[in-house]
C-alpha cells in the first residue's frame, strides 16, 4: 500500500473507530480495556446468591421469562465489569447470559469480550458460528468481519462486508468498512466506488460525503471534492467537516470563503488543538506545509482573542517540519513568557534551542518543567545527553544518579548510565549498569546487546559470545545480535561455519546493510576466499562508504594479494573516517608497517 492510501486509510479510520464494536440496533460500545480491576464483591455475592446453579441446584426449571430475566441481570453485571476493566470475568458473565438466553447480541457481546481477555482465536471461531446461526444478523457479520481485519484477513473481512451490503444495502457501516479496507490496500478506485455506492443509498449521510470529498482529494478532483465536501457541511456542520469544506474552497482558488469556514471552525470547536492537527493532516496529504502555516496564521491574526498555545504549536511544528528553525524559537520564546501550558512550552523550547545549537539556553529550559509532567523522564535524558556532549561528565552523573534513585527510573538512564562509563573508560562499570538495567526491565532484552558489547569492548570476548547467544534465544530474529555473534567468532577464529550462517541469517533481515555484508566479506577472507570476500566488502563499502573498518578489511585483502599501493591506499582511507581510538592505533600501525614494506 502507498504511503498516501495509508495515511488516507488511518485518517477516515478516526471517523467510524466508535463504530468498532456494536450493540444491540446497531448502536456503538465503547472500547474495553483490557486492564484487570477487582470484582465487585456485592455484585458477586448477590449473584451467587440469586444463581440456583451456583448453589449445585442444577435441576431447577425455569420458566422462559426468569431465564430472561437472569440473562439480563448477567448481562448486566458483565457489562459493569467490562467498564471496570475486568474483561475476563465479563466474559464468565456475558457466557452465562448467553447461554440463559442465546440472542445475537449476547453472543456479539461474549465475543467482543473474550477477544478483549486474550483469547483471540476462540472468538474469531465463535464470530463465524454466530453468523452460521444468525445468517440475517448484520451485527454478526460486521464483527465477524471486524476480527477478520485484526487478524488481517482483509480479503474474507470485505468478503463478509460485501454480504451484508447484499442483504441490507442502506446501513452505512458496512461501506465505511469496505472504504479504509480498499484505501488500506491501495485500491483507490474501490474505495471510491463503494463510497458512490454509500452516498446513492444514503444521500443524507454526511460521512460518505466527507470520505468522497477525501478520496476526491486525493484524486486530484477539486470540484468533485468541493461539492462533495460541501454536502457533507451541510448536512452536518462539524469542525471535522468545515475544516474540508474551507480545504476544498482554498483548492478551487476560493481563499476568502475558505478562511471564513475556517474561522467558524476554531470558534466552535471543542479543541482547537485537535482541530489544527486535523488541517495539517489533510495539508500533508497535499504536500503543501506552507498553505497550513498561512492558514493557521491567518486564524491566529483574526482572532478577537490571543491564539492558543495548541495553534501556536502547530505552527511551531510546521515550522521545524519545513526547517525553520528560528520562526519556531521565536514563537516559543514568545509563549513562554505567558501561561499557558506552561511545562510543555518549556519542554519544546529546550528542544528548540537545542535545534539551533544553544544547549545551554537548552539546559535551562528544560530545568523548568517538573516531576509531575509527563515528559519529565524525555527531559531528564535530553539534558543528560547535552551535558555528555558539552564533556560535563560529572554533571551529568549526578543527573543520573538523581534519576536512578527514583522508584522507576526509566530504562534509558540505565542506558545512559551505562555509557557514561564506558565513555569514561570505565568498562566494569558499563557491563555492571547494562546488567543491572536488565535486572530492572527485563523486557528490555536491548541491555543484553549492551553488556555484550561492552564485554567485547573490556577484551571479555568469550562471555560476550556468552551474552549474545542468550539475546539470541531470546529473539532469534535479531538481526545485530546475529551479525555481531558472527563476527565475533570471525576475530576470533572460531567456527567460521557457523559465523558464515550466523551472519548470513542477519542479512535475510536486513540484505543491504553494510555493516552486514562488511561481515560476512571478512568472514570469506578468513576462510580464504579472496574473490567471495572482495565482492561483499566492496558491496559493503558502497553501501556504507564512510566506514573504517570495511576499508581496513579491503587494505587486509589488498595486502594478501601483493597489492601493497593499494593497500596503503585503502588504510590510509580508513583513517580520515571517524572511528574508536583503539580501531584507529590499529590501523595506523598496520599503515606503517605496510609503508615499510615498499
């Protein structure tokens, strides 16, 4: 799929997203989360006490309306226990109500809920029974054909959606499904068919026109998207579809108009933040930047009232986005002399000082926001990072430090502290802090990649092999950890068979990289295959033509074949790049040792 149908496909998904889940008449459920709370023990209790099954009276009859009514009060306690995040319980819940009373919608309901607790496959299974049992059932297919598209099934999902526009072709959910499913796929045409199809069947519906307007957009019909967009305003006068209409009158050459819809737009929005990332969004799909920053700074110039800081941010934004960096600092500057929003102003001011190469301005910028900001870890590493490189190494320990101390220092400061060391020379210490890292976060399996490089970098070369085959176990498809372990074992003369297949498994990953190819080249030389070894580290050169180390291992394979000229040429190349100081001694001694040669 295109980039653009992409972008398209993510834009209009915003538009039916509510439309993900359905209830009963089609009307929308809220997203579940699939965060566990305790359950709520009156509700259990009285459950159990008014369940005769629980109490092992299997064989009470009941009669049609008391199954009724105890379905329902299931299916109500399973619905406050999906509000409350415990979906695994909901699920026990709207099972037994769907098993009192076996509706359509109380089957949807145990499907969405089991497919929120985890077991996607088995509600993926039920999906399907459900429309076997309910052929009719709209609902039943659209969710079918919802789990389709998360199991990303996009053929059998429009199949599904396709029959449901058979059998009922006026309901709107279905086409708005088959429009993202076709943009998805980059089958613009499709799309736009099924949304002619959708605004023939429903001409009141403003959301096919406002998804005609969009792939008209993107199509280049300008009047098509006017008069499309221009519909879908009428019919529904919303910030999202003003923001098209006045778009679609700029591109008919229509600016007046345009900016007066814009200015009704940001008036009756609810967020003019959100409302602003909406028009840069259509703008990005135009590739015109600079027509959303006179846009958005023509609204700030008509507005009765200073613009928002989330406008202003948005030109700040754009502004980067197009490299004008000083406009952008200006603005900043501007905001944070006032009150608004005050932390994350100081927070995208330190970044912009930092992008006009002022860290100490940077410094202190980012010292104004506080613990209780939610970028305050973000800013914590930003200003460890200027103190790095401005060599205030003490400085920026002490930051650390400051930071590890906490409950939850974030994983990056182990990092951080990490390479502080080994900057510092301090190898012990960086393999300690890479370890304790892993100790701390787990999940991160990076640390491991960390302490075996460091390990490398102390001479600990056999339990850096060590390490890294743990990473590898761990994440079998790693391409670095696989190339590094490769070339590991080429240095060191080890099983050069297996460093070959090693190295060859990371570059079906990544079959360009030059590191990558750079590896499996020397691992040639060293098996002694000049012609194999010559042809990959010249790939490797091109690929990445300022690396040292390809071109000492070119001046090695020079020098194996009598080509002493060249191989000096190929050293002496290798030291005008930027390398580490032990690579550079290293080559500078073998430089000079050729040079003796002559």
């Amino acid at each position: 799929m295109s980039k653009t149908a992409n972008q398209l496909f993510m834009f209009m998904l915003a538009f039916s997203v509510a439309s993900c889940r359905m209830g009963s008449h089609g009307k929308t459920q809220e997203a579940v989360s699939g965060k566990r709370s305790l359950v709520d023990e009156e509700s259990a209790t009285h459950l159990r006490q008014s369940d005769p099954e629980a109490h092992g009276e299997a064989n009470v009859q009941w009669s049609p309306d008391q199954r009724i009514a105890q379905a329902g009060y299931h299916y109500l306690l399973g619905e406050m226990l999906l509000q409350r995040g415990n979906v695994q319980d909901a699920s026990t819940m709207l099972s037994s109500a769907y098993a009192l009373d076996a509706t359509p919608f109380l089957g949807s309901r145990v499907i969405i809920a089991k497919a929120e607790s985890g077991f996607f496959e088995e509600a993926l299974i039920e999906a399907e029974r459900l429309v076997l049992l309910y052929p009719r059932n709209m609902e039943a297919k659209v969710l079918y054909a919802q789990l389709l598209v998360r199991k990303g099934s996009f053929s059998a999902a429009s199949a599904q959606l396709e029959a449901v526009i058979k059998g009922q072709p006026k309901e709107e959910l279905p086409y708005v499904m088959l429009i993202e499913l076709s943009a998805r796929a980059g089958n613009r045409k499709k799309a736009r068919d099924f949304a002619q199809r959708l605004t023939r069947v429903r001409p009141q519906s403003p959301l096919g026109w406002s998804m005609m307007a969009r792939l008209s957009l993107l199509g280049g019909a300008k009047k098509e998207m006017l008069s499309s967009a221009k519909r879908a305003y009428l019919l529904q006068a919303s910030s999202d579809n003003a923001i098209l209409y006045a778009l679609a009158l700029e591109l008919n050459g229509k600016p007046k108009e345009a900016l007066g819809i814009y200015e009704v737009a940001y008036k009756s929005a609810d967020s003019s933040e959100k409302l602003t990332g909406k028009l840069v969004d259509l703008y990005r799909q135009v590739g015109d930047l600079e027509e959303a920053l006179r846009v958005l700074s023509d609204v700030s110039r008509s507005s009765e009232v200073a613009p928002s800081a989330g406008i202003e941010i948005q030109r700040v934004a754009i502004l980067w986005e197009l490299k004008r960096d000083s406009e952008a600092l200006a603005i900043l500057e501007h905001l944070s002399k006032g009150g608004q929003r005050p932390e994350l102003v100081a927070t995208l001011l330190g970044y912009a000082y930092e992008r006009v190469k002022r860290p100490d301005d940077a410094i202190k910028a980012y010292s104004r926001v506080t613990k209780d900001f939610a970028l305050f870890k973000e800013v914590g590493v930003r200003r460890c990072l200027i103190l790095k490189d401005q060599g205030k190494h003490e400085e920026a320990a002490a930051l650390i430090k400051k930071y590890l101390d906490q409950a939850d220092p974030g994983w990056e400061f182990f990092v951080l502290a990490a390479e502080m060391a080994a900057a510092d020379g301090r190898d012990g210490d960086a393999i300690a802090m890479a370890k304790a890292g892993g100790v701390r976060y787990p999940d991160q399996t990076r640390f491991l990649f960390l302490a075996g490089a460091y390990q490398e970098k102390a001479g600990k070369f056999s339990e850096a092999m060590d390490t890294i085959r743990e990473l590898i176990k761990v994440e079998p498809d790693n391409s670095a950890a696989l190339n590094f372990l490769g070339f590991l074992m080429v240095e060191q003369g080890k099983d050069l068979t297996e460093a070959k297949k090693l190295i060859e498994r990371a570059l079906e990953v990544r079959p360009e990289d030059g590191a990558y190819l750079d590896s499996l080249g020397w691992c040639y030389f060293k098996m002694g295959d000049d012609t194999k070894a010559e042809e990959f580290l010249l790939r490797a050169t091109k690929r990445t033509p300022d690396e040292g180390i390809i071109m000492e291992h070119l001046g090695e394979l020079s020098l194996k074949r009598g080509h002493v000229d060249l191989a000096i040429g190929w050293f002496e190349k290798a030291l005008q790049q930027k390398i580490e100081p032990r690579d550079l001694q290293r080559i500078r001694a073998r430089l000079e040792e050729t040079r003796r040669k002559k």
